[in-house]
C-alpha cells in the first residue's frame, strides 16, 4: 500500500479486528479503534499503546458522538463489532440482534456523513441449512423459523447486507459486505462456543475433548492472517465495493478429524467425547452440516488465497494457548 491511509475498525480489540490492527500498522496505516470490550480485550491491542499512529476508544458504536469524531478522521471503516459466537447468541438473543442491526445501521450513516469506504463483516451463517455445496454469494439461503433463535444471528447479519447495499443503490457509498466463514487463530477465545480453542485448551488441560452431535459435521477454517490480508486487499480494491464477497479457506474438515488432529498436535492424552446438540447448546438446536465457500469471486479479484494449512494454524494456536493468559 503505498498511500497511508486511515482506518477506523469497530471491533479493533477482539480477535480478528486485533490482527487487522496488526497488520494495517505494520504497512504503515494510521488505526482508530472503537471497542466497548464486551467480547475483545484491551490486551488483544496493548502493545500498540504509545504508537502515535494509533488510537483507543473504549466506547459502545451506538455511542453516537464517538463514532462520528472517529469515523471523521477515517478514510475506510472496518465494521467487524458484532455479538459473536452461536453460543452467546442462544443465550442473549435481544444483544444479538440489537448489536448487529442497530450497530450497523450507526456505522452505515457515519460512513456516508464523510464518504469513507466501508467494509461490513457479515457471516457464513446466512446460508443457513443451504445444501448446494460450495456456497456462492449469490445464492439462495435457507433459513429456519424465528422460532429458533439460532437463526437470528443469520437473519440479523442479513440485514445488514441489505442495508450496506441499499447504501450503495440510493447513496452511492461504497461498501464491501464480506462473509466471513470460520477463521481462527492466536487470540481467539473458546468462551463463545468457538470450537478450536475450547478443543486445544481442553487437549493441553487433559480434559475431555467434547465433540457436539455424532462430529461428522465439517467445517473450512481459515488462518486470521489470510482472513486479514483478503480484508486489506477489499480495503483498497477499487472495483471492490457493490457486491459481497465470501472469504474463507475451502479445505473441509469433520469436527471428529479436527478433535483427532488436535489431540495428536498436542501430545494429549484427553479423551474424545461426544455430546448431544441438546446437551451442548439447546433443545431443538440445528446445526449446519456442511459449510464450504466458494472463494472464487475474492481470488479473481485480489489474486487473494489462503497461505497456511490447518495444521499450521493448529501451531499456532497451541504455542498461543501454550503461552498462557
Ligand atoms: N463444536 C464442538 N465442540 C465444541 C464447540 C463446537 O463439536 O466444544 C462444533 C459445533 O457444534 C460446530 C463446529 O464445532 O459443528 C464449529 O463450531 P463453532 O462454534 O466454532 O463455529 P460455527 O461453525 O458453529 O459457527
């Protein structure tokens, strides 16, 4: 990047928006950070205090005064704060939807107010129970009932695609809704239900390794880093913005071979366990079975493809979570 640009991430202290911080200040990127710690954590970004190209805010992205003096100064907006996690949003799903809707809908309207580039993080949830695998953005999702508070999360996420879209059509503004599928790495916390910390922190802790339904459920995990390098390349990308853009690793995984593959990376003697959805989350609880991207719209556009392999990012996670707190 040879023009140094200013960049607002909401969310900038949890796991992905702390690596995105990372990596924009180490290409010479001015960083503002809005973050109320509900979920991040002040250390995910401590080492970056004292840098002057870098700036703190612990505030709520409904705090409407904050949100503009720092969306002012910014040329791109990240917009990754969200209630994150399937877990936390069974269990508060009025934050779930209030966050992702209202808290979006706060960073569209700064956004347009200085014209700034904007990238809305979305989710691979919005395909729902989609069966034709690999899942490509323009197709058709299936989710289930509002019954079900799972679908929330998807539904909400929605939303803000439409109205990151509908900012464009009536606004001109230029957004990038992104899907991200599952990305993982150091810092991620398995407090939210996310499933490869909880099994590297269960391996090293010899305690059982619990695998939810029968585990032959998959899933693609991507390293944060390329996560990230995809985000910086839509950042800057000027045919990017108008249409969204799925990102993720396409390499599958049964969540048993992931138990399995972490046990034997771990030198861990944990025993593999499985327990039943309704035990582990709630009764009536749908999982999705299958969840691969199809990647090919990001790789035209950017060139852009993951760089490590599970294992790699199983490596690091483990000196991570080796390290301790
Ligand atoms: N999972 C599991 N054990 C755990 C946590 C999660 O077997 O301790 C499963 C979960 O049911 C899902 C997969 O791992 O099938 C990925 O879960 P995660 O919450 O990480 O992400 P999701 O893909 O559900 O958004």
């Amino acid at each position: 990047m040879a023009e140094s640009l200013t960049y607002l991430i909401t969310g900038g202290a949890g796991f992905i928006g702390s690596h995105l911080s990372d990596a924009l200040l180490a290409a010479g990127q001015r960083v503002l950070v809005i973050d109320d710690l509900s979920t991040g954590r002040y250390a995910n970004v401590a080492h970056h205090a004292g840098n002057p190209r870098f700036h703190f805010a612990r505030a709520s992205i409904r705090d409407a005064i904050v949100l503009d003096r720092l969306a002012s100064q910014a040329d791109v907006i990240v917009h990754l704060a969200a209630a994150v996690g399937v877990q936390l949003i069974v269990q508060q799903p009025v934050h779930t939807i209030e966050t992702n809707v209202m808290g979006t809908e706060a960073v569209l309207k700064a956004a347009l107010r200085y014209r700034s580039r904007v990238l809305i993080a979305s989710t691979s949830e919005v395909y729902g129970k989609g069966s034709r695998i690999p899942f490509s953005e323009d197709d058709d999702v299936l989710l289930g009932p509002s019954s079900k508070s799972r679908w929330s999360y998807a539904a909400s996420k929605m939303v803000d695609e439409f109205l990151a879209l509908a900012y464009r059509d009536e606004y001109g503004l230029e957004v990038v809704p992104v899907r991200l599928f599952n990305t993982v790495g150091p810092r991620q916390t398995g407090r939210y239900g996310m499933v490869i910390p909880r099994f590297v922190g269960q391996a090293l802790a010899g305690e059982p390794i619990t695998v939810y339904g029968d585990g032959q459920q998959s899933r693609c995990f991507c390293a944060v880093s390329d996560v990230v390098a995809a985000l910086i390349g839509l950042s800057t990308e000027p045919a990017a913005p108008g249409r969204v853009y799925n990102v993720g690793s396409e390499e599958e995984t049964t969540i048993m071979a992931l138990a399995e593959l972490v046990r034997e990376l771990t030198g861990s003697r944990s025993p593999i366990v499985t327990i039943p959805y309704a035990e582990a989350y709630a009764p009536g609880f749908e999982d999705m079975q299958r969840r691969v991207p199809d990647t090919s719209r990001v790789r035209a556009l950017l060139g852009w493809q993951p760089r490590l392999s599970l294992q790699e990012t199983l490596q690091s996670v483990i000196a991570y979570e080796q390290q301790g707190p």
